[in-house]
C-alpha cells in the first residue's frame, strides 16, 4: 500500500513542545489523526525525553488512544515515573485544549548477558520480504500486503486481508515523523505496532473494529527500515475484540503487538487503490 500525498515534508512539524499535524498525518477514521502517527509521536516524545543510555532497551510500549486527535497542534508533555538501576519507567501524554487525548507508558531494561533460552518461540509464517519499488517518489509509506489465497505474494490493496484466512505485512516508513528528525528503531517500531489493529481485526466484511490500545513487546530493536507483522489471534465478543501479532525484522521476530478494540461497524476502509509494492 503506497500513500501518496506529497504536500508535506513530515507528518508532524515541531513548535517548541507543540506538533502540528500536517495533511498527510490525517487518518481513515475522519478529520483526525491517524493512531499510527500519535502512537509514532508518543514513542518520539518518550525518546525525546530519555536520557540516552546505550545499554536501556525500550521493551514495553502501550499507547492508549483516549479520544479522537484532531488536525489541530498537540502539546506533548513525559515523565519519569521510575528510573532504577535494571528498570525505567516513562509515561507521555498528548494535550490538545487542555484535554488529554493519548498517553503511553514505557518500560526500560537493562540489557545484560544472555542465558540458555531453549524455550518454545511459538510458530510464525513470515512471508518474503519484497523489494523496494523501483521508484520512491512522493510516496509517504509502502505496506506490502499478504493474505488469502496465496499468503507469499503480496496483493495489490487491502483485499488480501478482507478473508477469513491469515493475514501479514510488511511496512516502511518513508517520511518522517517529525519534520528534521530522522526516524530511528523505536519510533519505527512505534508506528508500526498499530497496524496490529486493522490486521487482527479484518475479516471478510471488512473492518468492523476501532482499536482502543496497542502494545508493543520488543526483545530487540528492528535492524534495518522493513517491519514486518503478522496475525496470530483474534477473539470477539459482545463488540469487544483482543488480538495479537508477531513483529518481526528481515532478521526474524522481534516481539509482538497485542491490540483492543470496540465494535465500529459504520467504518468502511477503502480497498482498492491503496497497495502496491
């Protein structure tokens, strides 16, 4: 999937503590800001603020998506809830009008020697990664779509998910979040944890889910631009879902995402037009 809207150098420029979203920020849901950039935004803020320590590794990052966020400048704020000599813990918040609209909590540890780990990984089918488009161009980011019947060929917009069968993806960011900030691991990997969302939910009518949340387990950071995810599980009931996916590198799994969400059933994603590799 390619976006392809060429009227702004990022998806946030900076203001001191303020981001203005520019249009190629706003989301499918509206005249809002995509959860993908606020969760991006928020895994910026926690960077921003933390000391840099080589040997801290960003394991845990739980976005909640409290209201919608407009395409209007945010203020972001973080802090240090804990910070010892194994574990940090950092907390930020977006604040439009005064009003909270997503926070997110960070979990920090101490990178340290490895011990025997013969414990079972789980299974996980990662397609092939494909290769970048010959031509870049304007585009802001390119998805590689897979899912039903041939899961190793990815399809050419959203209809490879809207199937009742397995689904993955593969994803890079091409803009960059904040306007002359370069994106680094993290803030890729906070990005792409909300494709969790729309992956685990699809099914063969569509989307008829809004994520809430998502978290991101990482055992490492991603090695190179490609993230990939796929689907593991999905449960509903009473318009209530949970699910989860692996994320994974051209390396191999890095951790997972797991996402809530709340029946939305008058959403109707556009399909066609919007992959590509």
């Amino acid at each position: 999937m390619t976006t392809n809207r060429p009227c702004a150098p990022a998806f946030f420029v900076r203001d001191g503590d303020t981001y203005i979203p520019t249009t190629i920020a706003r989301g499918p849901w509206g005249e809002t800001v995509s959860g993908t950039y606020v969760g991006g935004l928020l895994g910026h803020v926690v960077e921003r603020d933390t000391d840099p320590d080589p040997e801290v590794h960003p394991a845990r990052f739980t976005v909640d998506l409290l209201r919608p966020v407009a395409m209007a400048p945010v203020d972001a704020r973080s802090s240090v809830v804990r910070r010892g000599r194994r574990l940090w813990l950092v907390d930020a918040e977006l604040v439009q009008a005064g009003t909270v609209v997503a926070r997110a909590s960070a979990l920090f540890l101490r990178r340290g020697p490895q011990p025997p780990d013969d414990a079972w990984p789980g299974a996980v089918s990662m397609p092939p990664l494909p290769p970048d488009p010959a031509e870049i161009g304007d585009r802001t980011t390119v998805l590689w779509v897979f899912g039903g019947a041939d899961p190793t060929t990815p399809t050419a917009d959203l209809r490879g998910w809207q199937q009742a069968g397995p689904k993955s993806v593969w994803v890079r960011e091409i803009t960059p979040l904040v306007d002359g900030v370069e994106l680094t691991p993290f803030v890729r990997a906070a990005i792409a944890g909300d494709y969790a969302s729309s992956l685990t939910n699809f099914g063969s009518t569509g989307l008829p889910f809004i994520n809430a949340d998502y978290t991101l387990s990482l055992s490492r950071l991603p090695a190179g631009p490609h993230l990939g995810l796929a689907s593991l599980t999905h449960q509903s009931h009473n318009g209530i879902s949970t699910g989860v996916a692996t994320v994974f590198d051209h390396l191999g799994p890095i951790g997972s995402a797991t996402v809530t969400a709340l029946a939305n059933p008058g959403f109707s994603p556009a399909l066609s037009g919007a992959a590509g590799g």
